[in-house]
C-alpha cells in the first residue's frame, strides 16, 4: 500500500476511520489535525488521544486553525469537544512542529498516499507552496463534496457537504490539482443502509471498546443515527474493490457545492455504491469487533 499520512479534524467519525486502519495494521507516517468538527486546540488534542489509545506511536502534528479566508465555522455536530461524551487529556499545541511543513519535507523525498477526512485547508496551503510536489502524492482519498450522482448526493449543509462547505476555496485547490484523486461523497455515505441505528453489542470492554461504545450511544442519543463516513473513506483504501467509481472532471464554488462532469480519462474517481455486505463485514463488524 506504500507510505500513509492521513489529514483529520477528529470528530468520532475520524477516530473511527483511523480505528478502522488500526485494526488492518495500517499506520500512518503521521498524522495532521486541523480545524473543522471543532476547533483546532479540540481536534489536536482528541486525535492525540486516540492514538494514544491505539499506541500508534506515529506523531501528530497541528495543520490549519482556520480556513483559507473564511473565520472557523462548526456546527457542534460531534458535542462541544468535537468528541461527543469522551474527554482526552489536554494537549499543549505550544512548540509543535507544523504538520503542514511536516507533509511537504516527506513528499520532498518519498512517495504518499494522503487520506483526508477533514476540510481540506491545510492540502490546499501544501499544494500552494510547491506544485512540483504533486508527482510524489500516489492518490489523495478524500472524503468530502455532494456531486447529486445518486439521490443521496443533496448535501448536508444545504447544497454541500460539510468539508467542502467549511473551506471552499482550498477544496477548489485540492480538487483542481492534477493528482489522482479518490472521492468518498455524501453520494454514497448518506446511504441510510450504510447507517447505525441501533447499538451495535460484543462482550469485551477494553478502553478501546469503550471509547467506541460511549462515542457511538452518544451520536444516536443526539441524531437518532450514526452514518460512518469518515471511516468509509478509509475502507476505499483498504478495499477499493467493494466500491463502483466513476471517473469525472470536479468544480466547486464559493458556497461550497460541488459539481460533477463525467470523464473517463479524469484523474479523478468518485464513489457512487459500496457493496452493503462487505461494508457490514469488513468496516462494521471490524469497528464493533463483532463475530
């Protein structure tokens, strides 16, 4: 699968996709938080914390605090902490390396896939400061953008999805670039099939077990659902097979919705189903450790 770094702005649904990779034994070189869910003190600090739960041992760095020319907007979707009922220990951001410069020093030297779950400032900052860098990015899997393909591509923030509605400006960036690209949209994650409902059960209770479970009943007390796709995301890395993908050409403007042109010969590909079984198998059951 070669070298991993991924871009996240933790949230449950960005723990649960680094989760989903810990439990295939995918680590990533490191790790850059950003700003989105919540704050970028808040999401620091809880993407630190989950990697110590995991004892990944890779480093995390601080990336955007805010978008491009936008203030800091979150919608308090994942509670006040961008963590739900969950609470890491505080994390100094105080003399940290930045991650932004962390990921073009790497792709200065060596090939990467990025995965990014979060808005998408701090690769549009990365792709502004040395285009010449793009022949070392393998794929950026990004999950983001409403491109309308299926009926469940409508948005979430009005007519765009979230990450791309936070940051517009630098998704245009990204996903202008000429880098191949694959994109994990609300087209398939707002798939209610695809959705929690219930309290998934096992009968371990590790810290990790109950981190997952405190974090879970926490999204279905406040939405009555919990759609994972963070996490879907990050099984298109793992098992790009299960997915069916058109490819296209992608626009995005200043409110943040994203259109769609088919082109077989794009660069860009976009997620348009998921196989429902092997998501149960391979992201649900893996997740709950169930069976």
């Amino acid at each position: 699968m070669g070298k991993l770094i991924l871009n996240v702005d933790t949230g449950i649904d960005d723990a649960f996709a680094i989760i989903l990779l810990n439990k295939y034994r995918i680590s990533p070189e490191f790790i850059v938080a950003a700003s989105g869910n919540s704050t970028l003190k808040n999401t620091y600090r809880n993407t630190t914390g989950i990697t110590n739960l995991l004892q990944l041992g890779c480093p995390v760095y601080p990336g955007s605090y805010k978008p491009l020319v936008r203030p800091h907007y979150h919608e308090d979707f994942h509670g006040e902490n961008g963590i739900g009922c969950y609470h890491f220990e505080e994390v100094s951001l105080e003399n940290q390396p930045n991650g932004i410069i962390k990921m073009y020093e790497a792709l200065l030297h060596d090939k990467y896939t990025i995965i990014c779950t979060s808005p998408m400032t701090s690769l549009g900052l990365l792709l502004s400061m040395d285009s010449g860098i793009k022949k070392n990015i393998e794929n950026i899997v990004i999950m983001g953008g409403a491109f309308g393909i299926t009926q469940y591509g409508n948005g979430n923030m009005g007519n765009s999805e979230f990450n791309v509605f936070y940051d517009p400006e630098a998704a245009k960036i990204v996903l202008g670039a000429d880098i191949n690209e694959t994109i994990i949209s609300l087209d398939t994650t707002m798939n209610p099939e695809l959705a929690i409902y219930n309290m998934p059960q096992n009968t371990k209770r590790t810290p990790l077990d109950n981190f997952i479970y405190k974090t879970t009943e926490f999204m279905l007390k406040k939405h009555r659902t919990f759609e994972l796709h963070d996490p879907i995301a990050a099984l298109s890395f793992i098992n790009p097979d299960i997915f069916e993908f058109i490819n296209g050409n992608i626009d995005v403007d200043s409110n943040g919705v994203t259109r769609f042109e088919k082109n077989r010969n794009s660069k860009k590909r976009i997620a348009v189903a998921l196989n429902n079984e092997d998501y149960i198998n391979q992201l649900v059951n893996k997740i709950y450790d169930i069976g």
